[in-house]
C-alpha cells in the first residue's frame, strides 16, 4: 500500500520522539475510526524500530451500541481483559477520529458513568505504567468544528502535529521550575476572580511526549485551597453532551455552585462521584498554531494564551491526591480578543493578555516557537 507521507512523517514521530520505541516492547495501537492506511503507516514505523504492534480497531456507532445497553456483568468482564492486555504493554498509542462528535449523546447518563468507572483502572494503568501518546485524527466533522473546509484542515492539523516540539523545551523548563516554586496562583479576568496554592505540587512540561498537538506545563492546587469563580469561554464537550458558558464557584476547594448552557447534565457529571467537584489539574497552554477552540480538547487546551482547571481525578506525581471518575478539561483564553485577562505567581505577573511577562518565558510566547523575530 503507497502511504501519503504525512501518514509517515506522523508515525515516525510517535514511535520516535513521543513512544521512544526500543527493540524487543509491545505497543497498543487504539484506532477510533481513522484510515487504514495510517494504521498501517504505525505498524511499519513500530516495526522498523525493532517494537511489536498490536492494533485495537474502534467505531464510534457500535461504541455507542454497547453502552446504551451496557451492564456491570458484561462490563466487569472486559474491563478484566482490557487491563490485563494493557498490562502486557509497555506503549500505547491512540488516533481518535470521529464522523460526529455526538455520536454517544444520547447514552444515558448512569451508562456512561458505569463505563468510565469499571474502565477506570484500565485508564490509570495505561498512564501510570506505559509510555503513551494520544492523539486526535481529522475529519469532515472536525473540519466543521474549527469553521474550515476539509482540505484547509487537514493542512492546520499536519501543521500543528508535526511542529518542532523540541523548540518548546528551554521555555517549558523555565516555567515549570517556576511553578514548582510557587506557593500562591491568582487568576483575573471577565467573570473570574480565583486563587489557590500549589505549593509542593510541582509541575509537567508537555511538549510533544504524551498529546499531539501539545504546548502546556501542568500543576494541581492543592485540594482545598480553591477560593473564587471562575468563567470559562471555551465551548467544551464532554461524554458526549455539548457546554457553554461554565461558570464555577468554589469554596474550600469544591465546587458549590455550577451552571452552564447544560447546568442538568454539567451538575449531573459534577456528582459521578465526591471527587468530581474538586480540581485535579492547573495548566498554562501556548501552541502557536492553536488559536480558537474547536469543541476537541486535545487542541483546545493547547490554545495560546490560554490556562485550563479541571474538575476530577489528578495525575500521580503532580497531583493532589483527588481520585475521581471525571477528569474534565475546562479551558478558558485570556488573549485580548477574549477579554484579556492575567496570572499572577506568588504577587508576581507571569502572564498578561495571553503573553508571558518575565524574559525567560518569552521563549513560549507565539513568535519565538513560530521562529519569528
């Protein structure tokens, strides 16, 4: 089979920068609709770096099948066989396409929440225990939702996915040992006034390892140091259902007050579980290429000038602790043309209209990673 070499290059750099493939590990190829032909490209790229490829084969309209029935005693079983599989693994790679985006939003929502909770150690070993790499494949449908046409879209997503990461790094560790040094997190902006320490938490550049696209340094505040409101202006789609306008207040940590253009179903999500309510991530994103937001939060967390606070489970090892089925993704932009906005570290102004104030964060800032002067 002739392979577009965009389908090359990609999987050259998932198995090499992203996975490090080495000779002799076993990778899990998680296919969610995407063409055969880049399956095929990431099986010929593992192998030709001495790794074994195993290849899982998903379709969103038989996913949504099973869960509109699903069962604990038929999910129980798999979920068995899943983790025992992602056990033999030592990578795991996922192209995720999709022909509709809302394809699982009429599964109800107790079915969603029995899936993801009996799924649940799967997800943790896999993040825990494997090198990984997660990433979105583009679609008409994706194309519909960044407002461009297929062709267009395709060329901003080859664009931004195999952008020189490696550019990212000075920039990155300058934050990141920046945050692991900071006690006090100020957030201002329209609608937001938030503060909370993440003090001892440390932080994680991201830059190309385990997102594609990617471009964020994340941290956890500590659990019950949330204080304020925040207003987030990035449309979001979680399990499914579609939000606008979230708007969350918090004291001692937890969520006490949710609304949105979905407030039922955002407070129905909010209540999985008693970790839901509290945030389990704090990152800062500055992908150049990534400017508005497109309903996928793989690109939309990445926004330049942007930050998100994330409601549910944290990560191990830059975490605080908090166990939960959800892990959501909210994500607000404080570049001008979204009403501006700042970030403050310990009094200090680290980031301004979408712009990194102090010198040694100028490198993150869009002109530098675009190689501009």
């Amino acid at each position: 089979m002739i392979i577009d070499p965009r389908f090359n290059q990609l999987a050259a750099g998932l198995t090499g920068f992203s996975t490090e493939l080495k000779k002799g590990e076993r990778v899990l190829i998680d296919a969610f609709d995407v063409p055969d032909a880049m399956v095929i490209a990431l099986v010929r790229a593992t192998r030709a770096r001495g790794a074994f490829p195993y290849v899982q084969i998903h379709r969103a309209r038989v996913t949504r099948e099973m869960s509109l029935g699903a069962e604990e005693g038929q999910f129980a079983p798999h979920a068995e066989i899943e983790l025992a599989r992602m056990q033999k693994m030592d990578a795991y790679i996922a192209l995720r396409g999709s022909d509709n985006i809302f394809e699982a939003s009429d599964v109800p929502s107790e079915r969603v929440q029995l899936v993801s909770r009996l799924m649940k150690p799967v997800l943790d070993y896999r993040v825990g225990k494997t090198k990984w790499v997660v990433l979105r494949w583009p679609s008409p449908a994706m194309a519909q939702q960044a407002a461009m046409s297929t062709e267009a879209f395709e060329d901003f997503y080859f664009k931004v996915c195999t952008l020189d990461y490696s550019r990212m790094i000075p920039g990155m560790d300058a934050l990141a040992a920046l945050m692991k040094k900071t006690d006090r997190v100020q957030i201002k902006g329209p609608g937001t006034d938030l503060s909370f320490s993440i003090k001892g938490i440390g932080a994680q550049p991201c830059g190309g390892l385990r997102n594609i696209p990617d471009g964020e340094v994340f941290s956890c505040p500590v659990k019950d140091s949330v204080e304020g409101v925040i207003q987030y202006n990035a449309p979001t789609v979680y399990l499914g259902a579609s939000f606008d306008n979230i708007r969350l207040v918090f004291k001692k940590g937890k969520i006490v007050e949710a609304t949105s253009s979905n407030t039922k179903r955002l407070n129905e999500i909010l209540d999985s579980d008693p970790g839901a309510r509290y945030i389990g991530e704090f990152a800062l994103g500055f992908n150049p290429h990534i400017l508005e937001p497109m309903r996928d939060i793989l690109f939309d967390e990445k926004i330049a000038g942007s930050f998100h606070f994330t409601p549910g489970q944290a990560y191990e090892g830059v975490g605080n602790g908090n166990k939960s089925q959800v892990h959501w993704d909210m994500v607000c932009i404080q570049r001008p043309d979204y009403g501006g906005g700042e970030v403050w570290f310990d009094g200090k102004l680290v980031r301004k209209n979408g712009l990194f104030v102090p010198k040694a964060l100028h490198k993150l800032n869009p002109d530098f990673l675009l190689g501009k002067k």
